[in-house]
C-alpha cells in the first residue's frame, strides 16, 4: 500500500491509500485465472431524461440523476461491502443483470480481494481520503478487464461504500505497449537519441552511452547533437533539414568519443511529432560502422592486390619469351669466339649474365603470391609515396 501526499490538516480526510492487485499477486494467493477479454464492446447505456417542466425534483430523484449521470461504474455497498446500489455504467462494465448485481459482495467483482483487503480499506477509509485499487474486475461471463477503483464513504442515514470503477483497458494496453518499446529501445545495440527542435539531447539510450564511451546520461544530455560528431557544421544542416523538410535522412559520418577518439556511424534521422502531428524534434539512430569500414577497406586492398599480381605475371609471361630469345641469340654468339674481336666477346659475356639475371628475376615476380612493397630509395621525408614504392620480391 502507497499513500499519497497528504492534504491540508484541516480538512476531516488526509490522504489516500493505494492498492495494487496485480496478475502476479492472483497467483501468489492462488485465486482463479478468469478468461481474458479485452473487446470493445458497443453498449447501449441508459438516458435519463430530466422533464423540462420539473424545477425542482426530489432529493431521492436528484440523488438517482447524478448516479446515473457518473461516468464511471458506481457500485454502492454496505459497510459489508454487500451491493445495495448500481449505475447503468456498472451493469455495462459487468455485463450482470441489474437485479443479479443487488447483494453480490464486491469481493465477488474484484479479483484477488478477500475480508482482509475490505477490512482494510474500510479501516483506513475512517482517516482518508478515499483509497484506490488497481486490480482486474471479474464480468459475469467469467472474462475480466483492468480496472481503476476508486473508493469512498457516502455517509447518509446510513454510512455506504461507492466504489468508482473505471476500465482502463485501453489505457492498460497503450501503457504495456509503450513499456516494450521502452524496453527495446533500452536493449538495442544502437544508439538511439532525441533531440528537440534546438538539437538538444533529451533522451538516449544505454548503446548511444557505451559508444560515445559517457558514463552516465547526465553526462551528454542538454548538449547539442552536433557536437558528438566531427563536422559540426553538416550535422547541424542535417537537424535543420530533418525539421524543415520533415523528410528521413541518412548519411555516413564521423563521431568524436568523449575521450577525443575518432570511428565512423552510419546516422539515420526522423521527426520526431507527438499525437497532433506536430514536429518535437528528431529521433536519430546511430550505427557503428567501424568494422564494417575495415572489413570493406581490406577487401578493396585485397582486390588490388589480387589485380596487381595478376598484371606482375601477365607481364613476366609476355617479358619471357623476348629473354629467352635474347638468351638464345647470346648463347650462339658466344659458340664463335673465334670470329669475334675480344671487345665484342667481353660484351657478349656482360649481356648473357644480364640476360640470366633477368630470368631469375621474372621467376621469382612470377613465384610472387602477396603483394608487398619496400622502400626505392631510403629517405627521411615521403618515403612512403607511391612513387617511392615498389614490389617487395625475395
């Protein structure tokens, strides 16, 4: 049991009990499951029509008028908790026969109640407010909706209890539906943020957290969404055009990590409207992209390479045949020394041993299977220049 602030001393109540029966607590007290039934089921409700004539009516008829008029579902007990008393409402909520209703004990419409909870309620009722209940009410049929129950003394002759039920399964659904989303969102592997028409943080999720590496949310909320990415500028005519246009977009960027560290997200953006359509901002989502850069980076290289080598041995298959040619011919030279002058011989030595070397080089570029380069000449400045690389044979 929760209670409420408590109002102004002077007053006879001063405060208000809250109680809870939930599906778990049926269990624990073992009380029936009844079927579930959620439909929205168009009833006629009563019309009380009031007699123009009549100036004045009864206190009894006038009493009658207001209950029939409440909104809610009235159920008026005894101090038993034995129904003396029901509105149009209540036989709706409960799909009982008026006449079936008078004398049923509430404990009977409440799920998961029993004499402790109504002795309870009737005791704390003498010094409060009013108390409320939220729990299920069981229908006739044997189907149950959640209910808000709001209760309290009428004191006339005769002290009643009323009990103010309201079905709040449409508002019990929206709720239950708005915690799964929360929880998703809470759960998700990406960043989820809102930001407001000024692109302020308002909300972020656990993911946007550890990927900004903050520790807390207290830590990035109220700051600009901009600043959690590298350029400032774009990010900002990105929120803006998201706003104006109020159309999604997308784009690849850099993030700054809180510690000044630099990876590469995948920025998804929309409005963000409430329930009249109105523009509150933008909902971004963020992906880390980062292993996915890499991945994609290496295969790139992993193509060139590929392509590279493919171009080394096309060109040791076309340069081979000319070596071997050139081999061939120097070899024949050199079988008539006796013809050649000494000079010419020494030439014809220096071209052949060029000639092996040349094919032991195009055997090895031709052995080559990853393709690396080295440094042509060692210098302190650009030596990592494509122009100052080439393949690494060895």
């Amino acid at each position: 049991m929760e209670k409420e602030d408590p109002v102004e001393e002077s007053t006879s109540f001063t405060s208000t009990m809250r109680i809870d029966i939930t599906p778990d607590i049926l269990k624990e007290m073992g009380a029936p499951s009844p079927k579930s039934d959620t439909r929205r089921i168009r009833r006629k409700t009563p019309v009380i029509k009031v007699p123009h004539n009549r100036k004045r009516g009864s206190e009894g008829s006038r009493y009658k008028q207001l209950l029939d008029s409440i909104y809610d579902g009235v159920l008026i007990t005894d101090m038993a908790g034995n129904v003396v008393e029901v509105n149009p409402r209540a036989v709706e909520f409960l799909r009982y026969d008026p006449a079936k209703l008078i004398g049923l004990s509430v404990l009977d419409i409440i799920a998961g109640s029993d004499q402790e909870l109504l002795d309870a309620i009737r005791e704390n009722l003498e010094s409060e407010r009013y108390a409320l209940i939220q729990a299920y009410c069981i229908r006739h049929d044997h189907t149950y909706f959640p209910a808000e129950i709001a209760v309290n003394i009428f004191r006339l002759s005769e002290p009643r209890m009323c009990f103010f039920i309201r079905d709040i399964t449409i508002r019990k659904q929206t709720e239950d539906q708005l915690r799964t989303e929360h929880n998703a969102i809470q759960n998700a592997v990406t960043g989820i943020a809102i930001v407001d028409t000024s692109s302020r943080l308002q909300y972020v999720n656990p993911a946007m957290l550890e990927l900004w590496g903050f520790k807390q949310a207290e830590d990035i909320l109220g700051h600009n969404v901009a600043s959690l990415l590298k350029d400032h500028e774009n990010a900002a005519r990105m929120v803006q055009r998201v706003i104006e246009q109020q159309e999604p977009w997308d784009e690849e960027m850099v993030a700054l990590r809180a510690d000044g560290s630099e990876f590469e997200v995948q920025v998804s953006g929309a409005c963000n409207r409430d329930a009249d359509g109105e523009v509150l901002g933008v909902v971004f989502s963020f992906l880390d992209i980062t292993d996915r850069k890499r991945a994609e980076e290496a295969m790139r290289q992993a193509a060139e390479h590929r392509a590279m080598l493919a171009s080394v041995g096309a060109a040791c298959h076309h340069l081979g045949q000319p070596a071997t040619v050139i081999v061939t011919n120097l070899e024949m030279m050199k079988r008539r020394e006796s013809g050649l002058p000494e000079e010419v011989r020494s030439l014809v030595d220096g071209s052949l041993d060029a000639a092996e070397l040349l094919g032991q080089i195009l055997h090895k570029l031709n052995a080559v299977t990853e393709y690396r380069t080295t440094e042509y000449i060692p210098r302190k400045e650009d030596s990592d220049k494509p122009t100052n690389r080439i393949l690494e044979i060895g």
